[in-house]
C-alpha cells in the first residue's frame, strides 16, 4: 500500500476529486515511455498531467471547465515535452443530438395522445428546441425544463429514460436512471453499449428518428415490459457499479503499485 499521498512539487490537492498521484505515476511507468503521448479527457486537478510531465511524456488533456484548463496550462512549464490542452463541452451540437430528439418527440406526440416528455439540460440548441415545440403547439406536452440539480426528482416523474446521444463516455445520466429502476431508449453507441442490454432497454441508430418513434410506441400500455427493464437496469447496476465493486477496484489499484 502507499505510505503516503505526494504532496509536494505541483500537487495540491485543491480539488475535491484529486486522487493519490501514485496510481497515474505506476501506470504510466508501467504503459508507456519517455516522449510517448498521454491522454485523458478528464483533467481535473492536472495529478495525472503533473505526473506525466515529471517522467518525461508528452501529453493531451481535455476538461468541460476553462477554469482547470487553464491553471493546468500554467503549471504545465517544462520546455521538455509538448502539451496539448482542450476545452470540450459535452453538451456541444453534434454531440447530444438534441434536435432530432426533440424531432422524434413531436413525431410521437402527432401520432399518439398518451405520450408526455420532459428534457432535463440547457444548451445551444435550447432555444432552437423550444421553438420547434411552440410551432407545433406542444409545450403542455413535451416540456423543456432546462438546467436542474434535483435529478432524483425528476427521474421519478419518468416511465422511460432516453438518451439518443452521437457520442458518450461512459453516460452517467443513463447509469443514475437504471440505479433509478428505469428502462431505457438509448442511442447505439459505444458508450451506451456498456450499459444497456436488451433486458434492461433497447438500443437504435442515432440516425434513425422513425425507428426510435417506432420503439417509443411500442411501449404504450406495456406495462410489465417496463417494469421488467426497470427492475433488470436496477440490478445490472448494483451487481456491477455499486460502491462495493467500486472501492474493490480502487484497492486492486493500490495493491498493484
């Protein structure tokens, strides 16, 4: 085990999920060599930038936050190696999908009387979406709610969660609504394949708006087809992330070191 978290030269330890920079030192000791590149898309407070700056890697390293970027760009001063650091937001255009979302929705609405949406998040395309719901007469029944922080509130106003996404990491929101007990619409996608499985939901291009209308109206009436993917995405989430798993990996990690 490590004796000791580093706490000297760039370390600081100022933010909140800064974690022991052992762990990135070990594996990029152990995975790479001197002047070979390094990425991560999650930069954080920089301990594995700062790490791979110390051994001699070059590196690439992308946040949502300007804020992280920047500081990691002033700490960053070796001439010895070459940075690259970007500023990426999740929520851009191409990446949510969010029109034809909205699209499929509508779809949905003019076909099919019973059926209400709520999307939850802001963006560049919020007003574009709002409009679209306006000029078909829609807002009582497809709702956009903009930014919230009370997530579990709203998850418990679902019967289906929809994600139709171009690109995810690993998709946390989808994560939140099968621990939820919710099934799910997603895009097929990587990201999403690593969750969602045809006992919990069901996965669709992400360019095939009429096969995801399609897929949302076979789900009228059908009841026990929800609650059986509800309650498998429950399950599927606390045999493989729950907080058990989740601290055994990290101690694995340490024990490798």
């Amino acid at each position: 085990m490590i004796p000791e978290r580093k706490k000297w030269w760039k370390h600081s330890n100022f933010y909140h999920w800064n974690f022991v920079p052992q762990i990135p030192e070990h594996f990029i000791k152990r995975y790479t060599k001197k002047a070979w590149w390094v990425f991560d898309p999650f930069l954080w407070s920089a301990t594995t930038a700062i790490e791979a700056e110390s051994l001699g890697r070059n590196i690439v390293w992308v946040d949502i936050q300007e804020s992280l970027v920047n500081r990691a760009k002033e700490l960053m001063d070796s001439p010895e190696i070459k940075k690259e650091f970007f500023v990426w937001d999740s929520k851009s255009i191409k990446t949510k999908n969010i029109i034809k979302t909205v699209l499929a929705a509508i779809k949905v609405c003019n076909r099919n009387d019973d059926f209400d949406f709520i999307f939850v998040g802001d963006g560049e395309l919020y007003p574009i979406a709002t409009k679209m719901v306006k000029d078909n007469n829609l807002q009582k029944r497809i709702k956009l709610v903009g930014w919230q922080n009370d997530i579990l509130n709203w998850l418990d106003k679902f019967d289906v969660f929809l994600l139709f996404s171009k690109w995810e990491g690993l998709p946390l929101s989808i994560l939140d609504a099968m621990a939820y007990g919710l099934p799910i619409i997603a895009s097929d996608i990587k990201g999403n394949r690593e969750l969602v499985n045809k006992d919990c939901g069901i996965l669709i291009d992400p360019n095939d708006i009429e096969s995801l209308v399609e897929v949302i109206l076979n789900f009228e009436n059908n009841f026990l087809l929800m609650k059986e993917m509800g309650n498998n995405s429950r399950k599927y989430v606390s045999k493989n992330f729950s907080f058990e798993n989740f601290i055994g990996s990290y101690k694995k990690i340490y024990e490798e070191v």
